[in-house]
C-alpha cells in the first residue's frame, strides 16, 4: 500500500482490522506505561490468563562472587584473612511473587555474604529504579545476606567496616550489584503462575548457643515456656541446647506442580570455615543450597538450571554451627564459662570447632544435616499460602527512639557505640589481645588510648549504655564519615498469613522469639489474618550489627557488647516492627511515614585502601598457564589430584569471569572425541588456591578432590585467567593452561 501513488479505498474489511490493530497498540501501550510506573503486579503474563488464587512466582539465580585474591574477606574482622582463592562461587537467588488480586508484588533476595550494606542496597534500588521505574521499591524489595563469613569485604560506607575491609572496593560491591540486579532480572522474567506450601521441621545436631551464660538471664517464666514437662522434649533441649532449632520452608511450583524452588530460614552462624580460612567460600549455608539445586537442576553443572534453593539467615546472633563446643586448642580443656577463657592463653586459646575433622568436612556435615531437612519438607508440604500479598517499610533513626513500655514508664535507645567484649570476639572467631568476653568494666590502660585517638565518650552515651563499658564510642565519631548508621530500614512482607519480619542485624535466640511473638499477635488483632506465622528474615538491607535481649544485656558477652543503640534496642525495634504489623493488619500502610532517608554517600567519599596488583610478569622461559607441576598419570576415587600453573593474578579476572569459571575438570569421551565438563569452580569437589610470590610472580594450584561416585575415565584439569601487562592504563588479556591428561580407575 504505501510503495504505489495510486488512490485506492479501503474495504469495510480492512477498516475493521485496522480498528482492532490501533486498539491492540493502544492497549499495548498502555500496559507497558503502567508497568514502567509500577501500578500493575504483571509484566510477562496475563493476569485474566491466571485462574483464581494462584500467584505468580518467578526465580533467579546469579553470580555475585567478586575478587578472589588480595582483599580481605569479611565476617571475622581478622586483618590477615585475605582471600587467596576460591572454594566455591557464591550466588545472589531472588524470588518475586506477585498477587494479581491486589497488583501487589514482593522480591526477596538471599545473597551468599556475610551481610547486606546500606551502601550495597541503595546502589541496588537505584538500578532497579531505572531499569523498572516504580516497581521494584524501598517497600517491596529485601535484600538479605546468608552471613556467609567467608566472601570478600569492601562494600560498606561508613567508618568502621571501611576499617576492616581495606575500604571501599569498587570490584567488590560492583559484582555483588550486578550478581543481585540479574537474580531478580531472571525471577522477573521467569514469573508463571504457581501456589506456594510451607513446612515445619526441626534440624538436628547442627547448632549451639555461643553463650548460654547470656541466655540463662532471661526470665525462667519464659525459657519454661521453651520446654516441654515430658521427658521427651528434655531429650530434644538436651540435643540443641537452648537455640531455635525450627526451619522454616516455603514450596514453590508452577501449575503442573513442577518445582520452581524452595525458601527457607533457619538460625544458624555460617562459621564452619574458621577465620585461618583464605578461600572465598559459601559456607554451611551455601552448602545445602548446592546441594538442593544440583540434586534438581539434575545434570547441570553447579548455578546451572531453572530451580533455586534458598537458605536465608534467621535470629542466628548467638548460635554457632561448631557444635563440639568451646575448648582450648593448647590444652584441650573445656572452656565454657563465662569470659571463655582458657587457664593458660586466656581467651586466644578459647576457639569452638567441629562436628568435622576440619573446617571443610564441618561445612559438609553442616549443609547436608539442613538440606536433608528441606528435602523431607520440601517432599511433605502440603499447607498452601493463600490470600494477598502485603508489605510495609520505615527508614527509622534508631539513635533516638523513645520506648514507651507502659503508660508511665519509657526509655530509649542510644547514639551507636561498641563495648569492650566486642574486642574479645566470639568462641567461633576470638578477637586481640587481652580482651574478654563479660567485661562490665573498662580498662584504665584502653581507655587512655581511646580518649587520645578517637576521644573521650560523652557522659550521655556512657549513661545511656550502662552496664556497657565503651570501647568505640562510634555514634559521636564521624571523621572522614560516620563510624555506624543512624537511619536504619525496619520491613515486613507477608504472603497470605506468611509474615517475614526483615531484620537489619543478628538477633540472638530469645530477641527473635519475643519479636516473632510480638508481630504475630499485632497481625492477628483485628481478625483479618489469623494463624499468622511470622519468621525472622536476618542480616536485611542494612548491618547494625547485633540484637539482645535487656537481659542478655546485662551479661555484656560479645553480643550485648555488639548491640551498638543500647540495652533497650531490641524493645525499639519490637515497636517499630508492631507498628507495621499494625499497618499491615488495618490496611493503613499508605498512612505510614516514610520516616528520614538515609545517607548514600558518593563514592568520591570512599577511599580503598586496597592498593592496585602489580603488573603480572613469569618466571624466565615460561608464560601464562604453563604447567609447574603436572598431575600424576593416575589415580583412584578417594584421591586428591592436583596441578599448578604460571599465573596471573585473580583480581584481573573479576568482571570476566562473572558466570565463568577459573578452573575445569573435563573428561575424555571415546564416542565423540569431545572433551565434557564435568566440574567447575562453583563445584564442591574443586577448589582453586593462589599463591603470590614476590616480584610479581604468582601460581594457581586446582584442586580435585575425586569423589567415590566419580565417573571413570581420562581427565584433564583446566586453568583459565587474566594476566595484567600495564600499570597506569592496565590491559588484561585472557590465558588458559591445562593438564596432562590422567587415568581415574578403580
């Protein structure tokens, strides 16, 4: 029609289609203009296709590993724990669900880190923002971190993480938002329509209360009501001593009944691999997720396939996954008391390990006790989640919140500071010099070097944090930036009678217990919701480090010290937590205040103290991947194979090999000819270590740990990186290296 200038009209027949065709445009139009601003729940499908009381569900799954070598890893604040390697890749996993009765919709992202930054989750809210407009939001989206204590550091904004982490590494949190902004990318365009089953179950034998002396202060009225009077749930108390043992799981499947993917939350310390750990791992946690996700991404090399397994951190402040206890590693005595202290070496010598050889068959043994868990309950659930989908948020400044306990009497929370047992660490990760854990009272000498270098607190914040002696009096100090957050994220999301309380920080046992309480019975009070079960989602959207008890306060153990607002913190943030239960339960939530946003400061403001790698050189007559020394010609399953290459270093190959891999095991197959990857570095059996040598020179030693179910067969191990050739203007060029082919035969 529009190539020829002759006139022609048009057919009552075409006039017709050419109405519907501007309709269908218009409606199309339309549909993408409301989903860019956010006020529909549906962008891949049609809600009029869904049948009534379905949701739509959607997973994903990205890398978010980041720098492997040089910078430190975070979670034990141990200045020598640098990464010098990788035992597995670490993952972001979202899950959106959204309610086309209500066009609401919520993401939930559990990422393989030690936690989740203030700096890290506004940066990921700003990409939402302009890749969706309004629907993805502060309101609707958690951002939780699997507390994994060994991923890399460098992603935090204020003073004191900046400390311990070398600064602020921007290949670090970059990988981190690229790994999360994909997750809910796949989840988003991945969304179908599906139910959702939870369970209930208790995991044994894989958790310990760390400080037991702490929990012991709460009222017995209330610690009876965590036992039963039968000889039989004495037997059950005497097994996990005084932690919540319960996991929480959610079932996903589309409407074929197909798995998409399972959630779950259980209370438990990622410490399995020990602060002497120099390999970027996912721990206990990411353990199980692997193991969930390769037993049904059947065949699929490891964050391959469409189901997702998330394990998210729960109210795990005072539980430690070393479940042999705390011992003195110079004499191997007991040392749980109260300052955990050791008769000679004090509390250095006081370490908790276990129930493994070493820190890498407790991660096994760990992982697999809650996979095998989730597996039964994932095979069991038949409880359906059904009514809408709800959320609330407040950014809330938690200097300075007034407790109202009753009608007469009030208290308040306090400018952050640190104590004196924070400096003694934990029995899972213990601290310097002679601090202790219990410490009521300060020290003449530390107290001297404080008031010169940081100066002296205030009498306001000494006051407000009685019994606490203050170490770090962190919320007075500000130079070059702010040592802790004021304005702190406060959120719940609820799917039908399903309520995650998202927490920003590490609620001991008893702290979650009385908040899941608490939001509970504000939920069920107007008879809207009833039977509401309430998990408390941990290590959310923004780090204020940890939660006790007014009890557990008193004791001032490493946690209490750790509770930077002070002894009436866990009542603040109850109050603030009923209040959008509250919202929530009288659909008033449009009523609630924003409250003041917080900080984001540019990255101008953050300085790494990470200094850049040298350019990378090798040895005389050698080049990048070469061989230095080759496997052996054969082995047997049970054995360890190994080879090391002429490499470079790692931190070259950190945004290339985002959804790559460093290493391959691959196996020979006579029919084709073809080399197979069997494994990568994502795979348990793998690990990857890098050894930096002076002048520039370094080796990667790959690492197969040949499991009893291997295949038989020919193999080769493959190393695959980036070497550095200029400084100023650095050019990082791909290599590759690979074994001698070898024998794996019985």
């Amino acid at each position: 029609m529009g190539s020829t200038n002759k006139k022609r009209t048009c057919s009552s027949l075409e006039i017709t289609f050419i109405v519907l065709f501007g309709l269908m445009t218009s409606v199309a139009i339309i549909t993408l203009f409301f989903v860019k601003d956010g006020t529909t729940s549906d962008v891949d499908s049609k809600p009029t296709d869904l049948p009534t009381g379905y949701y739509q569900i959607g997973a994903g799954r990205a890398d978010c590993t980041g720098p492997v070598a040089d910078l430190p890893l975070m979670g034990y604040a141990n200045p020598e724990q640098t990464a010098a390697g990788l035992h597995n890749r670490l993952y972001s996993r979202a899950f959106i669900v959204a309610d086309p009765s209500n066009s609401k919709r919520v993401v939930f992202v559990s990422a393989d880190i030690a936690m989740i930054s203030q700096k890290l989750r506004l940066e990921v809210l700003i990409r939402l923002k302009s890749k969706y407009g309004n629907l993805y939001r502060q309101d609707n989206v958690v951002l939780s971190g699997t507390h994994t204590h060994s991923g890399p550091a460098g992603y935090f904004q204020y003073t004191l993480c900046l400390i311990t982490s070398k600064g602020y590494i921007k290949p670090s949190i970059n990988a981190l938002i690229n790994g999360i902004i994909k997750s809910i990318d796949i989840a988003h365009k991945n969304m179908k329509a599906g139910k959702i089953f939870i369970n209930k179950g208790e995991v044994e034998g894989s958790g310990m209360n760390r400080s037991p002396y702490s929990y012991l202060k709460n009222p017995e009225g209330e610690r009876d009501r965590y036992k039963s009077n039968t000889d039989k749930e004495l037997v059950l108390l005497k097994m996990v001593d005084n932690t919540d043992k319960e996991l929480v799981l959610l079932k996903m499947v589309d409407l074929d009944g197909h798995g998409i993917g399972t959630l779950s939350w259980f209370a438990v310390h990622p410490v399995s691999m020990n602060n002497t750990n120099h390999l970027v791992s996912s721990d206990n946690m990411g353990y199980a997720s692997y193991l969930f996700e390769q037993e049904k991404n059947a065949g699929s090399l490891p964050g391959k396939g469409p189901f997702v397994a998330v394990f998210a951190s729960s109210n795990l402040g005072d539980v430690s996954s070393n479940t042999l206890g705390p011992h003195c590693v110079n004499t191997g005595e007991s040392c749980d008391n109260l300052d955990s202290t050791c008769p000679v070496g004090g509390s250095s010598m006081c370490m908790s390990a276990g129930p493994g050889r070493d820190m890498f068959e407790s991660t096994a043994i760990i992982g697999r006790n809650i996979y095998n868990k989730a597996k039964e309950l994932s095979r069991t659930a038949t409880r359906e989640i059904k009514g809408p989908v709800n959320f609330a948020h407040q950014w809330v400044n938690m200097t300075d919140v007034i407790v109202q306990f009753n009608s007469t009497h009030t208290g308040r929370t306090c400018k952050p500071a640190l104590g004196y047992s924070f400096a003694a660490g934990t029995t899972d990760g213990v601290g310097a010099f002679n601090f202790t854990q219990g410490a009521i009272e300060g020290d003449p000498f530390w107290d001297a070097i404080r008031d010169m270098l940081l100066g002296k607190p205030s009498k306001e914040t000494q006051d407000c944090h009685q019994p606490k002696p203050i170490l770090f009096n962190t919320g007075e100090m500000t130079k070059p930036l702010p040592w802790h957050p004021d304005i702190v994220d406060v959120q719940i999301l609820t799917l039908g009678t399903l309520a995650i309380a998202a927490v920003p920080g590490e609620f001991t046992t008893m702290s979650g217990r009385r908040l899941r309480e608490a939001v509970k019975r504000e939920l069920e009070s107007t008879g809207s919701l009833k039977d509401v079960d309430v998990v408390v989602s941990g290590l959310c959207n923004v780090y204020t480090h940890y939660i006790t008890t007014y009890e557990e306060y008193q004791v001032q153990r490493y946690e209490a010290a750790a509770t930077i607002y002070g002894p009436h913190t866990l009542s603040a943030y109850i109050q603030q937590f009923k209040g959008l239960a509250k919202a929530i339960a009288e659909n008033s939530v449009d009523q609630l205040p924003k409250g003041p946003e917080p900080p984001n400061f540019s990255d101008k403001k953050l300085i790494s103290l990470l200094p850049a790698n040298p350019v990378d050189k090798t040895p005389t007559n050698t080049t990048f991947g070469d061989v230095v020394m080759d496997v052996q010609r054969s082995y047997r399953p049970g054995d360890v194979a190994e080879v090391t290459f002429v490499s470079g270093n790692p931190r070259n190959s950190v945004t290339s090999m985002a959804d790559g891999t460093f290493l391959t095991v691959e196996k020979y197959e006579n029919a084709t000819g073809n080399w197979i990857v069997m494994y990568n570095d994502a795979s348990w059996d793998t690990r990857l270590y890098w050894d930096k040598a002076p002048k520039g020179y370094s080796n990667v030693t790959v690492v197969w740990h040949i499991a009893y179910t291997a295949e038989l067969g020919t193999y080769k191990m493959c190393h695959f990186g980036h070497f550095k050739t200029q400084f100023l203007k650095p050019v990082f060029t791909p290599y590759e290296g690979s074994s001698s082919p070898f024998e794996v035969r019985n």
